[in-house]
C-alpha cells in the first residue's frame, strides 16, 4: 500500500531546471484544474540555501475573482494566520508567496507545507463563491418582493403541499386567481437540474396548476453547466438577472399576470 501511494503521489511530479533553480508541478489542482506547483530559488550569494515561492499569480487570481486580503478586509486577519501557520511570506511588492531561504536539505519537508499552504488558501475562493451566491440570491428575492408588493403574496423556500415537501422552491409568486409562480434562483448546477425535474413534474406528470422559472446570473454563468442551461433554455422559461433587473421583473409579471397585468 505505501508504494501505491508513493506512486499515486509521485508520478504526476514533474521538476523542471529553471534560471532560478527548479520548477516543480505536483498533483494537487487548483479549482481552475491547473496543477498546483512551486518553484525552488537558490540564493545566489550562498550557495546551497534555497527557498520555495510560488508563480506570483495565486494572490491577483484570488482578488481578481474577489477575495479581499487588503488590510482590514474580511479575509486578511485569516490570511495572515494561515501563513504564520506555515511558516509563509508575502512579498507585497512582487505579490510572490514564499518561504524563507533555508538549507538544500531542508527543502523536501518544507515543499510538503509549502503545498498544504498552497491548496489551504485556496479555500478563500470557496468562502468567497458563496458570499456571491448568497448576495445573489437575496438581490432576486428582494427585487421580487418590491415589484410584486401588494400584488401577490411572496413565499420564500416554499413548498407546494406535502407531496413537494422535498421540492422546495426559492420563491413562490402566488397572486389571487392566478396560477402561482415557481421561481428557481440558478447559484449552482444542483440547483438548475432541480428547476428541470420541478417543471417536468409539474407540467407533466402531476399536472398541478404551476408555472416554473429559472432565474441566472447571466447566460455566461459559471455556476450551471452548459450543457445544463442548454436543456433548460429548450425545455423551461429562464431569465438572466445581472444587469437586467427590470427586465427579469417584467418577465416575472407576465408569467403570472399575462401581458394584460404587467406594469412598467
């Protein structure tokens, strides 16, 4: 069994001669699918000292897709704990991650956490994701509330009645004499096949008098695959939020009221 894991862990290790010294690649991916790697830095002024420092695109990749590590910000009292955690520095001006120069010897123990660091902070993108999606998701339900206020009564995580008890939906648009309106909000791929099979069951297979609409950031989301929103496009309403309010709005309106009932 070691030599399985030896083996697991060790043939997709790829070290590479460099000006600076070595390149190394690992097994380990980042949630974009790119290999998680390091460089060894020799120091030039002594021999046989080196340190491991990254591409200097992990901290611009994070803040970039909205991570905050300024000071101050929401993330920068953890950031600073995880390096201390594993012995890492951050070079501000080269926004290069690094260890301290150390002996040859010492290297091997110290990739290891070097490593661990490297997919640790990774997590911060994790943190972030659902700040954006929760943020997305409270946009569309308050945007629902204030164009419907006084109009239709608005449901949140609704279920349609014990046979749906495990098909909750994000909103229920429900006016008088009107058929309710199932709204599904698109922050993951879960999430959109749900709307699918919600609409399939309703429409066909039970019949209950509901309409069903899935709701994105956009048509270029990333959370929902495309061959998922594909489907969707081709079996079921769906609307794109970002930019769109108003627009998504009336859409809304008129899946509930028809054309007659809408109000701009």
């Amino acid at each position: 069994m070691k030599e399985q894991l030896c083996k697991a862990f060790c043939d997709e290790l790829r070290i590479t001669e460099v000006p600076l010294g070595y390149a190394v690649g690992t097994a380990f991916r980042r949630p974009d699918g790119d290999a998680v790697g390091f460089y060894i830095n020799y120091d030039r002024k002594t021999p046989g000292m080196a340190r491991l420092e990254d591409d200097g695109e992990t901290m611009p990749a994070l803040e970039a897709a909205g991570v905050d590590f300024s000071d101050g910000g929401p993330r920068s009292e953890a950031f600073s704990q995880l390096c201390a955690e594993h012995s890492v520095f951050h070079d501000v001006d080269e926004n290069v991650l690094h260890t301290q120069f150390m002996a040859e010897e010492l290297l091997p123990a110290a990739a290891v956490k070097f490593v661990a660091f490297l997919l640790r902070v990774q997590d911060f993108l994790l943190v972030t994701r659902e700040r954006v999606e929760d943020t997305f998701k409270r946009d569309v339900v308050n945007a629902v509330k204030e164009s419907f206020a006084g109009r239709a009564r608005i449901e949140t995580d609704y279920v349609f009645g014990e046979g749906y008890k495990d098909d909750p939906v994000d909103i229920a648009i429900i006016a008088e004499g009107r058929e309710p309106l199932a709204v599904f909000i698109g922050t993951s791929e879960t999430r959109a096949l749900e709307a699918l099979l919600f609409y399939d069951r309703v429409t066909y297979k039970t019949a209950m008098p509901c309409r069903v609409i899935l709701i994105v950031d956009s048509t270029h989301t990333q959370k929902v695959r495309a061959r998922t929103l594909n489907r969707v496009v081709n079996e079921m309403p769906i609307a794109a939020f970002r930019d769109e309010k108003l627009a998504v709005m009336t859409r809304l309106e008129r899946e509930v009221f028809g054309r007659q009932g809408t109000v701009h």
